[in-house]
C-alpha cells in the first residue's frame, strides 16, 4: 500500500484551512491542520510532513519566522499563501528559504498543481553518494551535481539545498560559460506562468554562493546587465 504524503496546513483563517485540505484530500494528501506559528512548529516536529502550506500572516509567529526556524533544520518544501502581492514579500519569504508563493485567492486547481510540481522536485537527501553513470549528473573538479537524486557533493561533502537551489545550479552548470538573461532561467526553472519576478532568480543565486564557494576552475559569474553563467576556467 503506498503510503499518502503528508501536508501540513498553516493557516489562521480556519475556513480557507478546511478548504485547502478538502482540495488536497480529493487527490489523496494526508493532511494536518493547525491556526498559528507556534502550533505549526510542534506539529512539524510530531506530524514530519512532506511539504507545508504556510499563511504569512499567523497570530503571535508569524509566517516568515516559522519559515525561519523550519529552514534551520529542514529542507522540507515550504509554499507560502499570502493575500499580499507585492514584490518585497515575495522576495523576502523566498530569501527565506521558500520553494514557491501563491497569493490568495488563489485557485484550486493551481494549487494543488503547485503543490504537486514541488513534491515532484523533492527527494530526501540519500545516504549513498550520487552515481555519475545514472540519470542527470553533472562533474566538474570538485563538484558534482545530480539532479536524478537531487544531491550536490562539493569536496567530498553533502550541500543540502531546497529544489529550486539546486535546479538552477544544474541548469548553469549543465551549459558551462553560457550566459543566461535572468528572464530565461525564471522561465526554465520556474516556468511561464509563475507570478515571481527576475529578483527572484538574484535571491536563489546569492544563496548558492552562500552554499558553495567558488573553485580555482569554475565558479558562479554575474554577467552585468545581462545575467549569469557558470564559468568553467
């Protein structure tokens, strides 16, 4: 029997909780639902979910701070529901740690796709080191990036990173020292029709700099007023 994979919904308004996990339980989600931040960071830890829905704006912690804190231990996929539209918060709760946005209202179908595309993206890490001859791999000195068993391995060790991190790494790393216009990774990585903007695609580099240092034969380029490349030396 497959077991159903668990999503845990973060929302003060109980009625549009009860309506995200009716959508969700007609395609066969477990789901948990809880109304404030403080509530959602005990059922993470009792409940273990494959992804959260999580409101912004929760009575006492608030969303971002329950994204904060979840992120410091997890790379569990997060996706944020706000009725704010605007490009600040949307940029601050993907710095955050963020797999995607969705502003209410939303619609159900939407929602339940975006939820989907997330959790197809996601893989625990796995304890065995990536094979290089199976699926999506790509090597360079000192790195390896596979995006069959969505690992990264730099210098013999593990870099967790949420999905989309490690999506856009691979895509630049697959083409070395070809530039790309911020608008043609958000349209590879993210797609179309996401409701993000380019500042998206700054925020997910900077935090793979953060992650993985620059090597003495590639490296992360800014490419000034046009985009980004990985420059292999």
């Amino acid at each position: 029997m497959t077991t159903k994979q668990k999503i845990l919904i973060v929302d003060d308004d109980e009625n549009i909780a009860e309506l995200i996990s009716l959508y969700l339980t007609k395609e066969c989600f477990d789901t948990r639902m809880v109304y404030d931040g403080e509530e959602a960071l005990k059922a993470f830890d009792s409940y273990q979910p494959n992804l959260i829905l999580l409101d912004l704006m929760l009575p006492g912690i608030d969303g971002y701070q329950v994204c904060r804190e979840i992120r410091s231990r997890s790379n569990v996929p997060i996706i944020m529901l706000s009725a704010k539209g605007e490009v600040f918060d949307k940029v601050l709760g993907l710095e955050l740690g963020a797999d995607d946005y969705i502003i209410k209202p939303f619609d159900s179908k939407e929602l339940v796709a975006r939820v989907k595309a997330v959790l197809r993206r996601y893989q625990p890490a796995k304890p065995e080191s990536p094979d290089p001859s199976k699926g999506k791999c790509v090597e360079y000195p000192g790195i390896s990036i596979n995006l069959t068993n969505y690992s990264v391995v730099v210098d013999g060790q593990r870099v967790d990173m949420p999905p989309k991190e490690l999506e856009l790494l691979y895509f630049l790393a697959a083409s070395p020292n070809q530039v790309f216009t911020r608008e043609q990774l958000l349209d590879q990585i993210w797609g179309y029709e996401y409701i993000g903007d380019t500042r998206t695609v700054d925020v997910h580099i900077k935090r793979l700099r953060e992650k993985i240092k620059d090597h003495s034969g590639w490296g992360l380029s800014t490419v000034w007023g046009i985009g980004y490349k990985f420059e292999v030396k």
